[in-house]
C-alpha cells in the first residue's frame, strides 16, 4: 500500500524517503520500485517508473509493468476497505445496525 500512496501522491515522498529506505523492504522488488519512485519525484506515472527501471535493467526482475499496475492498485483497494468501515462507523454512529442506511 505505501508504494501504490506513493505513486498515487507523489508530494508524501520526501516524507516517507526520511523514514524508509529501499533496502528497508522485505521485498527486493518493492525496494527497487521505491528507489525508482524517490529517484523520479513527482513524476511517478507508470510509464516513467517502467522506463527508468528498464534502464537500471531491472523492469523484469521487479515482475514487470504487471506489478507496478499492483502495486498501484493495492492503494486503491485499501481506499475501499477504509470507505467500508467509515460506512459501518456512520451507520452506527446514527443507531443503524452494521450496513443498513435508511
């Protein structure tokens, strides 16, 4: 999820840099996509972050534009699964049971 915040807002770079470094990743590949995504700033597309891989000659080890598009969309399902329980709070907080607004 952090890298999919970070290609999605790439101004929380700077921040997270501070904190977390490439090789802090569990995951070599995750370490490779963020060190491509500080090294790019606010230019975090896609595109570019598939083309300064592919020239560190890293594109296919990182497992290629399909795991920049998940690592993108991990964000995006989290978004959901944040939505949901701020639905399930809202309902509640207004005496609903659990998913049913009226």
């Amino acid at each position: 999820a952090l890298l999919g915040a970070c290609f999605l807002n790439p101004t929380i770079i700077p921040q997270v840099r501070a904190v977390i470094q490439p090789e802090d990743f569990y995951l070599e590949s995750h370490g490779l996509i963020f060190e491509a995504i500080c090294a790019l700033g606010e230019r975090t597309e896609e595109i570019s972050v598939a083309e300064w891989l592919q020239a560190q000659g890293v594109l296919e080890k990182v497992g290629g534009h399909a795991k920049l598009m998940e690592a993108r969309n991990m964000v995006l399902g989290l978004a959901i699964i944040v939505g949901g329980i701020a639905l399930m709070v809202m309902t509640s907080a207004l005496g609903f049971p659990f998913g049913v607004l009226h």
